[in-house]
C-alpha cells in the first residue's frame, strides 16, 4: 500500500544528518573543539518507543544531549514532552530556529513558551557561544521566554498610521536564567 510513496522518501544513512540545521550545529560544535556524537544513544519513553537525540556533548561535569528543531509540529512535542516526562534528569536542551513562531496557526502560544510551561530548556540558533559553555560546566541553563501579553483587538495607531503592539518581542529581549525548579 506505501509501496509508491516510501520509493520517494529519503533514506538517510547511519551517521548522516537529517536536516541543514544539524549539519550547521554539528560544525559549529566541532569548530569549538566540543567531542560530540550524532544520534548515538537512544531513550525508551513509552513501552516500545524510543528516542534518539540529535547530539551527545561531552561536558566537564556530564554529557548532555541537543535537539535541533526547525519545525516543530504536535506529534515531535508530544514526543519530547513524554521523554521529559519518563526521564526527569535527562540533561537534554532543544535548540529553535524560530523560537518565536506560534504552536499552530490558532495558537497564541510560541515555541519557546511551551517549552518554558513544560521545563524544556531551549535556546535560539545558532546557539550562544556563552550558553553552550554554562551547559559544558556543568550549569544547566535555559533561555525565559518573554511574558505573553494579551493583545487587544485593535493596535493603537500612531500618528504616521502604523500601528505598535506591546506584544512583539525581539529575540534580543530574551533573558538567559537558570531553569525553573518544580517544587
């Protein structure tokens, strides 16, 4: 029945990457002189299923794992939100290219935002320099996403006739603190 349309998916070999934005992670992190792995270890998270994050870095303190997202649609959330969930001390941040795009077209919810809700530690691409050398040490740090502000249904108007809203962040506006702890 998939016959005709697995003869036209792509079919990636072990060790290569799935997407641009992981090659991209991948040599920036060798280009800092990080020992990483590529897919090397997997994660059981719900009977027979398993998870296998993009990246393994070797940190001074503990490995930690990356998760490159471009994208991410309903089933990789839930997905990464059951892992979480079954493994709590996973060392495990996702890196967005666009932490700032809403969950769905009807959603008022980002990306980053859901992950801040749920205690997944996130930060933007290409990752920080100085982000990625507090996980190195041994400091788990997450990126806040900015407080959501309800918008009003008409943006005040200005005098030259555009408009400003209160609610538009700029990635530059994001704070780097420690994750959330659940007590």
């Amino acid at each position: 029945m998939f016959r005709a349309y697995n003869q036209h998916r792509k079919h990636h070999k072990k060790g290569e990457f799935r997407s641009k934005q992981e090659a991209l992670v991948s040599q920036a992190l060798t280009e800092l002189g990080y020992d990483i792995d590529y897919e090397k270890e997997r994660f059981d998270y719900y009977l027979k299923r398993f998870y296998t994050p993009d990246f393994v870095v070797k940190g001074k303190h503990f490995d930690f794992y990356i998760e490159v997202k471009g994208w991410f649609p309903s089933d990789a959330r839930s997905k990464l939100l059951s892992v979480v969930t079954h493994h709590p001390t996973l060392p495990l941040f996702v890196a967005l290219q666009q932490p700032h795009a809403k969950l769905n077209k009807n959603s008022k919810t980002e990306v980053c935002q859901w992950c801040e809700r749920f205690g997944i530690a996130w930060c933007p691409l290409p990752i920080p320099t100085e982000f990625l050398e507090q996980w190195v040490n041994g400091s788990r740090l997450t990126y806040r996403a900015p407080a959501a502000t309800p918008r009003t249904r008409r943006a005040s108007t200005q005098k030259d006739g555009s408009t400003a809203s209160a609610a538009d962040t700029t990635p530059e506006q994001m704070t780097l603190l420690p994750p959330k702890t659940n007590q």
